[in-house]
C-alpha cells in the first residue's frame, strides 16, 4: 500500500540563508505512530510546517495521502490535523464551539455527533460550554487536540504533545493516541523525550541537523538506547573490579574512588540486587550511588560515531 506520506529529497534553506533540512527522504505508512525525535534546532518543527503547508519547501516533494502538497494543497491539508504548541484561538469562545469553528474551516458540514464523540474522548465534554480563557492548561493543550481532529483527519501531528504537561494529561495523550491508532489514524509526533517515544512509537526516526540520521523500529533502537550507569562513590578506593564480581559489567573509576556499573533497563532484570548483594559480600562499601541515562545528544554522538566506524 501508498504510505500515506512520502517525502522525498525535501530541503529547506531560509531566507536568512540557513539550511534547516538537506535532502530528507521519508516514508510514514499507514496507521502507525511514527516519532520523530531530535535535539532543539534539529529542523523537526521545519519538517512538520512543511508537510502541513505552513513553510514552503525550497525543494522537494510532499505526498499526503497520494495529494502534492504543492499542486493538491487544500485535499492534502484536509487529510491532516495539526496539534500546534500553543493555542492561539479566542479566548473567549466556548470549546464547543471553537472546536466545530475548525471543522468548518475544512469546508466540511456540521458534525455535532463527531465532535461530541472527540468531546468525551478528552475528557471535555463537561467543559464543552467553558470559555477558553477560564481553562486550565491541560485542558486548554485537550483542546488543540479536539480542534485537531474536527475534521477526522487521516494523520495526526503532535508537535511535542506532551512538553509541560502534567502526568495525568501526559497518560490520557497516550491513550487518546492509541485509539486514534487503532481508528486507523496515523500519528506522527515530535518529541524530545525518548520515554515518550518508547512509551507510544511503532517507529522512530532521528533528526540531526537537518538529517534523518536513523529510521528504525522502535524494539531494535530501544535496544541500542536503553544503557544505564549506576555509579558508586566508595568509601574506600579500589584497585580493580573483585574477581568474584566479574560477571557484572563493571568498571573502576574516579581514581579507584567509584564503581561503575552498566546495564540494561529493559532487561528483565537489572541485576543491581545481586551487585549490591556482592558488594557487601566482597567488603565494598559506598556511602553514595547515582545513576544515570544516556541524553538524546550522547546518543546521537554515539549513532554518529558508529555511522562514521561504518562508513
Ligand atoms: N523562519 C526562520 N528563519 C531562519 N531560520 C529558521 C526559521 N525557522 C527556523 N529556523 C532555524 O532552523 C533550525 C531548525 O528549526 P526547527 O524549529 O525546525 O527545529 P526543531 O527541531 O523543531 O527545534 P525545537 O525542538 O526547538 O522546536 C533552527 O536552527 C532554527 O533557528
């Protein structure tokens, strides 16, 4: 089948001269959730905007459900709703009703059963006569989403869905986003967090200075991402890993003053028990731990060095 988006040899150079996307080849197919994760600056927002026809592209084509976004503009945006970052809608209209104002937009008539239905799914429909302006801000980021789909859309943009949002709001999205899955709606999301994309993607694509530097399925990137450290700072220096700690993937540093230890947190298990357990068996004692995970940027270093061994 079609994707239901193709980008291919897409670029982006703004008039201040600055090339925020080079040569981008893309393919989402249908009715998966593809994230596309990348640093600030990385040209996600570009990409996004372009496909959505809010940027034009300095080359390239878009395919939207089999529409040019250049030549079919109005069937290719129609297919498409946006979550933006921000609401920008007046702040003293109802939800109801600004959320049927935006299905209007897309030419489309009056639904009210439809946007009822996207009302209950987020939770707002008791907030369905509210002002905008007397809504929390989880509330108001329900309602871009609703405004998103009034038009039932056939691919869904999050545009980092879930910056800011409380834990509540953050589990509802990944729920709302696994019905709109399952409804056959594709969801395209951008995010900075790899627990997000992890939590909610088929597939993930890193962006990287204006690159796709990786597509993959999510199972085989996590695998690659998912290293943890947990560092000991002990109470005694050592010199050496003890022999009868050998099978864990330890490392002595700091001078001898810190025990390193790396593991995998989607393993079944951690093994910290068992180290700890060691530790205390082989006399090694810590008055402080800390652990940490590697960032987006220590992985996209670590993806680009390997590209570069490879090349
Ligand atoms: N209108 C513009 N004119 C010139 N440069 C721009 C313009 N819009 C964006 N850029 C630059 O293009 C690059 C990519 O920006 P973009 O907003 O696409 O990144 P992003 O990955 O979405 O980042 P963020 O996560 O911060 O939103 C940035 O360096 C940005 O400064």
């Amino acid at each position: 089948m079609m994707p239901i988006i193709s980008i291919s040899k897409l670029s982006k150079t703004y008039t201040s001269g600055f090339t925020a996307l080079r040569d981008i080849d893309l393919a989402i197919e249908r009715g998966e959730i593809f994230a596309l994760l990348g640093p600030n600056g990385a040209g996600k927002s570009t990409l996004i905007n372009i496909v959505c026809g809010i940027v034009t592209p300095s080359s390239g084509t878009v395919l939207v459900d089999g529409h040019d976004i250049a030549s079919a503009y109005r069937a290719a945006r129609r297919a498409i709703g946006l979550v933006p970052q921000e609401l920008t809608t007046d702040a003293f209209e109802t939800v109801v009703n600004t959320v049927s104002f935006s299905r209007g937009l897309f030419g489309l008539t009056p639904n009210p059963a439809h946007i009822e239905r996207i009302l209950r799914a987020l939770s707002l429909w008791d907030k369905r006569n509210s002002r905008l302006m007397t809504l929390s801000g989880g509330m108001k980021r329900r309602v871009l989403i609703a405004k998103a789909l009034s038009h039932e859309p056939r691919v869904l943009f999050l545009d980092e869905p879930t910056a800011g949002v409380d834990v509540e709001l953050r589990q509802d999205m990944w729920r709302l986003v696994r019905d709109l899955r399952q409804q056959g709606v594709t969801v395209i999301l951008t995010t900075h967090y790899i627990e997000e994309a992890e939590e909610m993607a088929d597939r993930i694509g890193v962006i990287r200075r204006g690159e796709i530097i990786l597509v993959e399925e999510k199972a085989a990137l996590m695998r690659k991402l998912g290293r943890k450290q947990l560092t000991l700072h002990l109470q005694k220096p050592i010199t050496a890993v003890p022999p009868d700690l050998s099978d864990y993937e330890l490392a002595v540093a700091g001078d001898g003053s810190e025990l390193v230890y790396t593991y995998d947190t989607r393993a079944e298990r951690t093994g910290i028990t068992g180290l700890l357990t060691g530790l205390a068996a082989a006399g090694i004692r810590f008055n402080d731990l800390h652990t940490e995970q590697s960032s987006l940027e220590d992985i996209f270093v670590g993806l680009v060095r390997e590209e570069r061994a490879q090349a």
